[in-house]
C-alpha cells in the first residue's frame, strides 16, 4: 500500500460521507492504529498499521475507482435519506460489494439540483475539484422564475454577497451566458447552496438547477439515474 494520510485512508474505505465526518471520528477518539487512539488526520499510515473503527479492522480497496453519475432530482448525498445516492450505488453490478461500499462523493448536489455528481474512492481528489484556489470551474445551467436584468448579469460577473456559516461571504466572478431566464454560469467554489443564494440575493427564485460540466468532464448525454466509468486519466485531463 502506498503511504496515506490517516485521513485519507478513511475516506477511501467508504464509511465516511465527507471530510468533516473523518474528522470528527478522529477528534472524539474512534480511530485506532496498532490498538492506540490517534487524532491526528496527517498520520502516515504504512501497510503494517492495523486500523480499527469502533472495533472493526479497516481495509482499503486496491484500486482507484472513478465515475460520473447523473443525480436524479429528489435524490439526496446523506446516506440514510429515502432516496438517496448511495442507494444507486448499490445497485452498480459491475463492482464489488467492498469497491461499492469504498465510492464516496465528491462535490454534493443538493435535494433538487440534478446533474453531474463524480464518484470515488480517491481519498485526493476532493482537495483537486472543491477547493477554489485549484480553480476547477463547474458549470450549471439555470432556469430561473423570470428574465434576469443586464444590472444583474454585471453583479454575477462581479461577485454576489451571500451567507456562508452565518457571515457575509463576496462570491468569485461567475461567467454568465443569458437567454432570457435560462442562465448558463460557471463558478471556481462551491459553497453550500451557492448558486440557489446568488440568485434569491438577487431577487430570482431557482426553478430548476442542474449541473453540466466540471472542469472538461461533461454530463453529456447520461440520462439521471445513470453513470459512467472514467479512467484516472479521464479525471487528470478533466480537471487541467
């Protein structure tokens, strides 16, 4: 096994939603290494480690598995929901129930937005697509409740003020292609939310929201509730 962060290592074992939940199993001291707490998300861990989560040994699918999936409207990214994401992947009979359980999500949708969803079991490649400073743009295309004004175009490209974790947040420059209140706009970030709040803030309701592109990997012609395979190349050559 290649050397990996602890945190990484969790992520890739399938477990875990999101970072953040990795992250709280560490700090309330559920993860163990050789049968000793450690909260440290940067821990190497080497192949000899045995790691254990509520007292169950964790072990890591072999290979890097990559998919682009086309989310259903109504389908939620927390397992748990009636109807959500993972309930699909369980249904994917060309892998393993272990290479299954290993695919997380990659940059969440929420209940209503349909579109591109990228699964996997990269522990990396989050940090690669989600943070802004990588500058991975995502598009989505936006049917809004009326024509958006020329005025509100320039605040678009500009930056909108929105909420974030309950403080003002300046939004980065959104390209915008109009159509009257269809609206192509592709953003670096992705803040819960954000284009629904970009738009209210600007006095539209969202009426239907999908997500076509992340960097150069395109939805395409994938029907919702079906996905695809990619190669890692695929994934290095979308995101340049």
């Amino acid at each position: 096994m290649r050397r990996l962060k602890l945190k990484q290592f969790l992520m890739k074992t399938g477990l875990f939603d999101k970072k953040e939940d990795v992250i709280k199993a560490l700090h309330e001291g559920l993860i163990f290494v050789d049968d000793k707490i450690v909260k440290n998300t940067d821990f190497g861990v080497k192949s000899k480690h045995v790691i254990k989560y509520n007292g169950k040994v964790l072990e890591l699918v072999s290979k890097n598995i990559y998919l682009m999936l086309n989310k259903p409207k109504g389908c939620l990214c927390q397992k748990g929901a009636e109807f959500n994401v993972y309930q699909i992947i369980r249904q994917m009979n060309d892998f393993s129930p272990e290479e299954r359980q290993s695919l997380f999500i990659v940059g969440r949708l929420d209940k209503d937005t349909t579109g591109l969803l990228i699964l996997s079991n990269d522990g990396k490649l989050a940090d690669e697509i989600m943070k802004p400073n990588k500058k991975v743009v995502k598009t989505y295309v936006v049917l809004l409740d009326k024509d958006l004004l020329d005025k509100d175009i320039a605040s678009l490209k500009k930056g909108v003020k929105i909420n974030v974790n309950d403080k003002d947040y300046v939004t980065m420059p959104s390209e915008v292609d109009v159509d009257k209140n269809k609206i192509r706009i592709s953003i670096y970030e992705g803040k819960k939310r954000q284009i629904r709040q970009m738009f209210l803030k600007l006095g539209y309701t969202v009426v239907e929201l999908e997500r076509v592109s992340i960097g150069n990997l395109h939805l395409g012609n994938l029907k919702q509730g079906e996905y695809k395979k990619l190669s890692g190349k695929d994934i290095r050559d979308g995101l340049r």
